[in-house]
C-alpha cells in the first residue's frame, strides 16, 4: 500500500537515472519514495526508455525513414524518432544521432512577417509578455477570440476557449503544461521550435501563466530530445530577469507515444502508466494534481508572442481557409524534406513547390501523420486544413505530411503504419489493444499468402476500435489500411 505522503512523481526519473528497472533500483526507489515496489515495475514497464534502457542502438521505423532503407540498418527496430527530414535515422545510447541520411531540414528562410519565423533571430527582449501584462488577461484572452488560433498539436480546438475555462474555475492552484512529446510519425516541427526559437516558447508560456492565474510550469519534452531540452533550459536561465518568479519543471518523457495524449500525459508527470483518463472532467476543470491545467502544444504557444504584438486580426488573416500560419513538416519522396511556415490551408503541391519538389512520380500521401492514413495524388489540391481533409475521411492532425511516390506498396506501406500503433497501444482499451494486433496480422497475413480474404474483417475491427477506444489511438488505429484500400484497391487484390 502506498504510504502518506508518497513520492511517486520522483519514480519515473530515479528509473531512468538507475539505468531501467532492475531488482536494487526498484527497492531502494520504493524505500525512497514510498511508492510499493509492485507499482515501481508496473510503472516503469510501460515505458520503452525504461524497459529496454540497456539498448545501444535505436533504428528508426517509422514511414519516412523505412523509405529511405532504414530496415537494412543494424538496431533495435523503434517507433518514430521524430528526424523525419534526415531519413534514416539511428540514435546511440545517450540519444545523439548516430547515422542519419542528411543533415537536418531545410526552414522557411527568415520573413519578419511570419508569426514564428524559424529561420529569424530568436528576440529575448520579452515585449510580448510586457505587452500582456498592460493588456490584462480579460484583453490577452480576447486576442487569443479574434486571431482564431487553433490547438497545434492536432486536435485543433480553440485556444481561447481553452484558456477561458482554466481562467474561470474558482480560486486556486491551477498550472500550465506544454506537451512537448512529438512522437506522430512524420512530425518534427516542435523540435525545431525548441531548437531555434526557445525563447518565443518559454514567453508564450509565461503569458499562458499569468492570464490563467498559474504560477508553476511544466514542460514535458520527449525524452529523445537531450539537445532540444538542453536549448529550452538555457533559455530559462537566460530570461530569468523575467520569468523567474514563475515555478519551471522539465519532465522528460520516456518513450511513449500515447503520452502525447493530454491526460495520459498527466498521469505520466504523476508518475503512472501513460494511459489515457475517461473524459469528463476534462483537465481544464480536474488535470494535473486534480487541480484546473491548460495544456497546449509548443507550436500553440509559440504562437502567442505575434498575436499580442501585431494582434488577433492581423493573425487570422495570414490563413489561406483558417487562421493564421501553420507549420508543415514535409518528408518521404521530395527534394527538401524540412518545415515549411505557410498560410493555413494551403495544398500539397504548394508545400511542395516550397519543399523543391516531387522526388520521382508522386502517388500518395500521408497529410497528418501515420493517424490520416493515406490519400491519392488526384486530392493534392485539398486544403491542408482541420476542415477540409475530414471531408475526405482524413484529418490535419500535427501536419507531417510524408509523400510516396509509385515505387512504394501501398499495402507494405499501410502495414508500417500498422505496426506502429500496435507497438504504441497503451492496452488499456481492450478494442484498442486486441484490434491493432489483428489489423497488423490481417495484412501480415495478406502480404504472406496474397489472399485478400484475410483483410475481411478489418472494416469490423476498425469499426469496434473507433466505437469503443478512449482515447484518439485506438480511433484511428485501423485508418492507414482502410484508406489504403479505399484508394490504392489495386495494391490489395490477388498475389502471386
């Protein structure tokens, strides 16, 4: 049972600092913290970092670098790495790039006009959070109503409203977090923010704060992301002068990708298995310590400073079909894989022409990540927006767009994505973690034998994993093999 007054947020970190979960560490982490042994292994062993955190060499399998042959490279087979734009990726121990095909991306080169300007000066003078704090929140939040903005992390909800909810529960402790765990295959666009841009996160961060009325932070970064949490650290020390008086916190994430979820999130910071809350209450109202929390993503917060400065309007009018600019991270078969800062809702062959163009013929593409699944070439004039491509039963998500060009199997292809949110249930749900094991073997077994009859089932399954998941996986786990077949049914017939 677990003792008053228990640490149990400490068990996660003294896990990983321990070098994984082995016999002394787990008793002497429980005598410690006071958490009982039991949870100290069930805790740890949900988590990749944690559990295999003797391995030397972590290959990325993810969509983009399995494109450029990463499964010839020798290593532990793992989840997306989010080094999309320098497919194929493997990282050593202490996470640093081991081998990669290319140097990083390309940005959109520096343009003051753009809200986030990747590839300006990163500005430390803070006149964005002056410029809250003359305004008041009532003012701030109203900016945040007229700009528009949308949640960047895929979701896409209102940032206002949001902030709004969190600001008007009754007095009390409330915090801020910012997730910062990118893990959707295709995405790497919060890292380059961490990277370039650190300052303009931690002042969208502070204004989120003080007009919600919180006073402790929480960043929660990826935990293959060392160099992009060392930049945001120095950042803090940098900006003290105006920061300081707000309560920072780093958490490292260990190697979950259902962590990016809001509250499975929570519960990691908590120092419990990443699995998702049934919802309501939402964590606006109950979120971390059970306390009102306003979670948003890097790119949401990033986008803060602009939208005080040269306000809500000016913002929402740089969209081309929604508010503002959006980054588009953009990999697979095209000459510049980098992020793109464009008018929200532009099309792919606009991101494209940014991006230097088609590698090849073009054939597919992957518009938001492994969640959108795949869509034809004959949609590549379909806004990349949060409205348009539901029409087509696709979505925006975080925007990593990956393109595929006619050398690629749709059918292989749709079992890599397959294989990723296999690998990625958290197996709470049981629709969710049986489905995505037979959606997996279903094409598995396809590609083995050549019969499509063993697909029969995945429109039932995919149906029970939508109905009955919790949380966002489980919901689109089945969409990579059920948009394949919709628009490549010619990869899915008879084999030889």
């Amino acid at each position: 049972m677990e003792k008053h007054g228990a640490q149990r947020e400490r068990v996660l970190a003294m896990l990983r600092e321990a070098g994984g979960l082995h016999e002394h560490a787990v008793r002497r982490i429980s005598e410690e913290t006071g958490v009982p042994e039991a949870d100290v292994w069930g805790a740890g062993s949900f988590y990749e970092l944690i559990r295999h955190a003797d391995v030397k060499r972590r290959v990325c399998q993810g969509l983009s670098c399995v494109l450029q042959g990463a499964m010839e490279l020798e290593g532990e087979k793992v989840s997306c790495l989010g080094q999309c734009d320098r497919a194929p990726v493997v990282i050593g121990e202490d996470f640093g790039i081991v081998h990669a095909g290319g140097p990083r991306g390309a940005v959109t080169p520096d343009d003051p006009d753009l809200p986030m300007n990747l590839g300006g000066v990163d500005r430390q003078d803070y006149a964005a959070l002056d410029r809250a704090r003359e305004l008041g929140p009532d003012a701030v939040i109203a900016a945040l109503d007229e700009s528009g903005l949308q949640g960047r992390g895929g979701a896409g909800f209102p940032a206002g409203i949001k902030w709004k909810a969190v600001r008007n529960n009754p007095p009390g402790a409330r915090y801020v977090v910012c997730n910062a765990d990118e893990g959707e295959p295709g995405t790497f666009k919060d890292r380059e923010i961490m990277l370039r841009r650190p300052h303009l996160l931690v002042e969208g961060l502070a204004i989120a704060a003080e007009t919600v009325q919180a006073t402790s932070i929480y960043l929660y970064v990826r935990g293959e992301f060392p160099e992009e949490r060392r930049s945001f650290e120095r950042a803090l020390t940098e900006a003290a002068a105006k920061i300081g008086h707000l309560d920072w916190h780093i958490v490292e994430g260990h190697g979950a990708y259902i962590c990016g979820e809001e509250t499975a999130l929570i519960e990691s910071i908590e120092g419990r298995r990443g699995m998702p809350r049934i919802k309501p209450p939402y964590p606006t109202t109950q979120g971390l310590w059970g306390k009102p929390t306003l979670m948003n993503n890097v790119e949401t917060l990033a986008c803060i400073p602009d939208i005080l400065l040269r306000g809500g309007a000016r913002f929402k009018g740089l969209g081309r079909t929604e508010p503002g600019t959006k980054l588009y991270c953009i990999s697979g078969h095209i000459q510049q894989p980098g992020i793109y800062e464009l008018p929200l809702g532009v099309s792919l062959d606009e991101l494209v022409a940014a991006a230097g163009g088609y590698l090849g013929t073009p054939r597919a593409f992957s518009p938001g990540g492994a969640s959108s699944g795949f869509l034809p070439m004959r949609l590549r004039d379909t806004p990349l927006d949060f409205r348009g491509l539901p029409k087509h039963g696709s979505m925006l998500g975080s925007a990593g767009v990956v393109v595929l060009n006619d050398t690629v199997d749709l059918a292989q292809a749709a079992l890599w994505q397959s294989i990723f949110f296999e690998d990625e249930s958290c197996g709470q749900c049981a629709p969710c973690r049986l489905g995505t094991q037979v959606v997996r073997q279903a094409v598995g077994r396809y590609l083995d034998s050549g019969d499509p009859d063993h697909l029969d089932l995945v429109p039932d399954i995919a149906w029970e994993m939508e109905e009955g998941s919790i949380c966002g996986l489980g919901m689109v786990a089945a969409m990579p093999v059920q948009t394949a077949r919709r628009h490549f049914p010619e990869d899915f017939g008879p084999r030889g």
